[in-house]
C-alpha cells in the first residue's frame, strides 16, 4: 500500500508551484496506470475508473494523457489546458510541459503513421509546442514557446521556431 501510494504521488511535490488541477491530473493519471495493471478478476475496477478518468482529466480538464503513455517521475504540468500527448509517446524524468503542447505521431506520405517522440529528461517544454514524428528529444533540452519540432533535438540544446532550430546550447555555444 505504501508503494502505491508513493507511486501515485510521484509528481506532487515537484507541482506544489503550479497548481491543485496540475497535481490532481497526474494523481488520477498514476492511479489509471496501477490499475490498468490489476489482475483480470479486478478489470471492472480499473474499467470504470479509466471511464472516470477519461470524463476528468479529458473532457473537464481539456488535457489528453493516456494512461498508455510512459512518464517518468516528477513531471511538471503549468498551466495544463490543452495538453495532448499521443499514447505511444515516451517522456523522461524531471519533464516539464506546459499549455497547449501537442507531442504525437505523424501521418505519413504512404499513409500510414509515424511513431511518437521520445523526451529525455529534464526536458522543459514551451506553451504552444508542437512535437511530432519519430524523434528523439534529448536529456536537458529546451523548447521555446511556439516551436513546432519535426527533427531530433540534441541534449543540452536550446530551440525555438517553425521548424525549430537550434539556437543555442547550454555550455553557452551560439549556431
């Protein structure tokens, strides 16, 4: 019990500056993930809960985050309206993400859809970012707001634009 309860609350005190919704998101979102994991004889539970969770944190909140999506510890959520992430998508630790992100997959020429991004961590994410494709953001990247990022991010890089370019890194080189 005590492990469950660590596990749900992972991400509430790194969100005590944002706000209660910001924590109350990815409380119900760490709950949807432990009992997507019940054994079958529990289904029931975690059925109704994702049907919960689902009207919430979807329809209420305006924020789409699959309990499918991998997400590790300590995510910050500021200001979340708008957030959707695709559920393949892989997001790091210590990731930060504010409104009206989008981080998905893409359609492709042929029609079929690309994987999603993968965010390292320490990640901090722009409002109004766009993220999409089969790319790899790397560890302590920064997003500015507004980018829309179609291409690999490399760590410690600092990028803003439509594309997103890289425009500085953080050891203090300028491109």
């Amino acid at each position: 019990m005590q492990d469950f309860i660590k596990y749900i609350l992972q991400d509430w005190q790194v969100n005590k500056g944002t706000s209660f919704k910001s924590r109350l998101i990815l409380l119900m979102f760490r709950t949807a993930q432990v009992l997507d994991r019940v054994p079958k004889i529990l289904k029931i539970i975690s059925t109704l809960y994702r049907f919960f969770y689902q009207i919430v944190v979807e329809y209420i909140f305006g924020v789409e985050i699959p309990v499918s999506v991998q997400i590790g510890s300590n995510l910050q959520l500021h200001h979340p309206h708008a957030i959707v992430i695709n559920n393949q998508t892989i997001i790091g630790a210590n990731c930060v993400l504010r409104h009206s992100t989008t981080i998905g997959n893409k359609k492709l020429s042929d029609g079929s859809y690309s994987n999603s991004p993968k965010i390292g961590n320490n990640v901090e994410i722009g409002t109004s970012v766009v993220i999409i494709g089969d790319i790899t953001v790397g560890d302590d990247a920064v997003i500015g707001a507004g980018s829309i990022v179609v291409k690999n991010v490399p760590a410690e890089s600092i990028v803003a634009g439509n594309p997103a370019k890289i425009i500085r890194i953080k050891n203090g080189a300028t491109v």
